[in-house]
C-alpha cells in the first residue's frame, strides 16, 4: 500500500512540480521513514514515536509490545480492523425485572335467588323449578356436591363439575306434593369450593290445598238396607277448572259407577251401585276415582260397612285399679238400622261385673263419639255396670273379663274389660 501512494505521489510530482529525478528520490525517501496506519500506533508519545523514527528506522517498522497485563486490564482496548471492541450496552436502556408471580384467585357463586314460593298447588302432583347462578369471582367454582329431600331429584349439575369464571349454570329441581293438605317445603343443599360460601341452602315453598272437594269423605254402609245405604257421591272442582271422570274402582268391585270420560265439567255426581254379598266379605275399603284436572288425578273415600248393632265402647280399659274397690262404668248399645230391639240378658263371663241399671231410650239423641254413628236417631240401650277388683297375689297380675249382652232374636255383643292394678 504505501509503494501505491509513492507511486501515485511521484507521478503526480512530475506531472505538476516538474522536478529533477533525485528531487523525486528523496521525498520518497522521507516518505518510507513514516509510520504505515494511525489506526494500530503504539502507546508511546508522538515526540517519543518521532526520536525513535529518525534514530532507528528498523525498529520503529515492528509491532508495538503489549503492555503489562496489570496495565491491559485496566486500559482501555485498542480498536482494530480485526477486531472490533465489544460494544456497552446504553445507559439508557432499563434493566430487565422478573416476571411477577399469579396471584390466586377465589371463586364466588351467586345465585339470582334462593327462595321459591309457589303459592297454592294441588296435593300429589309434580312439579320443576330452576335455580340459576353464576361464578361472578376469578377462579374456576367446583360444585362438590348437590343434596335434595323428601323425594326432590336435581338436575343440570353434577357433583364434581366446574364453572369458569362469569360461567353460569342451572340447577333443576323436581319435587312432588303431598297427599293431604298443608304447607310444603323442600330443601337442596349445594356445597361448593366458595370459601364464603361452602354450602347454599336453597328453598322451595308452597301451600297445599285441594283443587278437588267431594262429599261425602266417608262411607258407612249397611248391607241389609237398600243399595247398601250408599248415597250420591259430589265431585266439584275448587279453582273452576272443567275435568273429567276417567276411572272408578272399589275394593274387591264392591262398588261400580257409571260415567262417561268424554264429558268435561266442573262438577259431578256419582251413584255408585254396592253388591251386598261383597261388601259382607269385605267390611272395609276405599273407593278411588281417577280425574282429569291438572292438579288432582284421584280423590280416595273408605268406607266401613257397620254391623247391624255398635256397642261403645268396644273395650273397657282400666288403670291403678285397687282390690275391692269397685269402679262403674256405662256402655251403649246402638241399632244402625234404626230398628227397634230388646236386651234378653247381660252378664259377665267371670263375675267381676254386674248391672247395675239397663235403660232404653227410643228415639234419643246421638251418643257422642258413638263408633259408626250414622247421624240419625234410633232405637238405643244404655246399660250401667259395675266392676269389682278381686285380689291378685300377683300385683303384676291384670284383670280380665267380658260382658256379654244378649239381645232378643238376635245376636250377642260383647265388651272386652283389661284392668291394670296399681303398684304397692
């Protein structure tokens, strides 16, 4: 590179200068004496670099020797053409943090309400109803657990299931009333992974009432009067709802009606025909007829077929009962015919009890709590007794006895009597 430029400024020289040949020598001469690059000059002073020149030219054409390495490593590195000097990063640019640790978040459920109130519905009949909610906190909600009562079943969640946060859900819930009226309620209990709220109680109320009334709500049935006594049967709707008849069944076919299940009204009466022979087989049962309306499928009426005679009570229990300590007591023999009838004898299997006064009464008023009373008037015995305690070597001992009454061309009745002695 520099035998170019002395070339080049030699050349130049003559074209310009015109000078003589040695004039020429010499200045490249001068020239050759000159360091070759700035760029790599050694760490000397420039007056040191020029001494150094003149005095010893072969010398001063070697590489400069590295310094001492305590002093390299704390000077500051040459820039050279072959290797570059790494470059700072600026100072102005910030340094890097770490990344902020999640904070975790927590679950909430939230439902619109917790309350349902259906105010009156029909007794055996089924319902549904739903309970919305929703994850209004910032972790997924775990439903672990959803509980109903009373025969409720639940349905659209499961146990286990997550919501994600601002996910909603639907919980159903299917409930059926009960048979008799009353107020109704039914809780489901859902338990979460909401550490406000780990369980929710959920509500569903309602008042039963019938949607359906019939008269009589009871049969009492004589076997030797007409049709077994059985009156007409009323079957009105209380809500003005039209329903139909569907289906009529007695126990044992003692009773059949006839209907028509096309017709549709807000009101019915039934005559229900009774088989006499049947009924004497089966002195107790239950009338069912199946209905249309929405709210009440079937109304029930038992019924009792009563002997021709009732004695009240039908058993004489007694209590602290003492040794010869007589106790009266009074029992009535009822007709539920309505039929006239005489007292042959009454008298007592084990001769504890004796009669004090028999007395007829036709034509009296009803006994009160008389069992099977029909509600009418009729022939009626009154009969008053008296029951002597005998003594018992065993005071756990239990006086039994039975009256028995004996009516004229008739049957016999009689009274069952259990007596429990008091402790000494």
């Amino acid at each position: 590179m520099v035998k170019t430029r002395v070339g080049n400024w030699m050349a130049a020289c003559r074209q310009s200068l015109s000078l003589p040949l040695a004039a020429v020598l010499f200045c490249a001469a001068v020239l050759l004496l000159q360091p070759g690059c700035q760029e790599t000059s050694a760490t000397k002073p420039p007056a040191a670099q020029a001494t150094s020149s003149a005095s010893s030219p072969v010398v001063q054409a070697q590489p400069a020797q590295p310094a001492a390495p305590e002093k390299v490593a704390s000077a500051t590195p040459a820039v050279t053409e072959s290797q570059p000097a790494p470059s700072a990063p600026p100072k102005s640019q910030p340094q890097l943090q770490p990344p902020p640790q999640p904070v975790a978040g927590t679950p909430k459920i939230e439902f619109k309400t917790t309350l349902q109130n259906f105010g009156d519905i029909g007794p055996e009949t089924s319902h549904t109803t739903k309970f919305e909610f929703k994850n209004v906190g910032n972790a997924p909600l775990k439903i672990v657990h959803v509980k109903g009562c009373c025969g409720s079943v639940t349905r659209g969640v499961r146990d286990g299931q997550e919501f994600a946060p601002g996910e909603s859900g639907t919980l159903e819930v299917e409930y059926r009333t009960s048979t008799y009226p009353g107020s109704l309620v039914r809780r489901i209990t859902v338990q979460t992974n909401d550490p406000d709220q780990q369980v929710v109680d959920l509500t569903i109320r309602a008042n039963v009432v019938f949607r359906i009334e019939h008269h009589p709500n009871r049969l009492n049935l004589f076997p030797k009067k007409e049709n077994a006594g059985c009156g007409q049967i009323t079957i009105k709707s209380t809500d003005g709802k039209a329903f139909s008849i569907s289906g009529f069944r007695a126990t044992a076919n003692t009773l059949t009606a006839a209907f028509d299940p096309n017709v549709k009204a807000t009101e019915f009466v039934v005559q229900p025909k009774a088989d006499a022979d049947k009924l004497t087989r089966n002195p107790k049962g239950q009338i069912s007829i199946s209905l249309t309306h929405p709210e009440c499928s079937r109304v029930d009426i038992p019924y009792d077929v009563l002997p021709e005679f009732s004695v009240t009570p039908s058993q004489l229990t007694l209590f602290n009962v003492k040794a010869n300590e007589p106790i009266q007591r009074e029992v009535w023999i009822l007709s539920n015919y309505d039929e006239d009838f005489d007292i042959e004898s009454v008298s007592s299997q084990r001769g504890t009890m004796k009669v004090l006064e028999t007395s007829k009464v036709p034509g009296a008023a009803k006994v009160a709590g008389a069992a099977g009373d029909s509600g009418k008037t009729g022939a009626r015995y009154q009969v008053k007794i008296e029951i002597m305690p005998p003594v018992m070597a065993d005071q756990r001992s239990i006086l039994s006895d039975v009256l028995e009454i004996k009516l004229k061309g008739g049957e016999t009745l009689t009274v069952q009597c259990r007596g429990f002695y008091a402790a000494r």
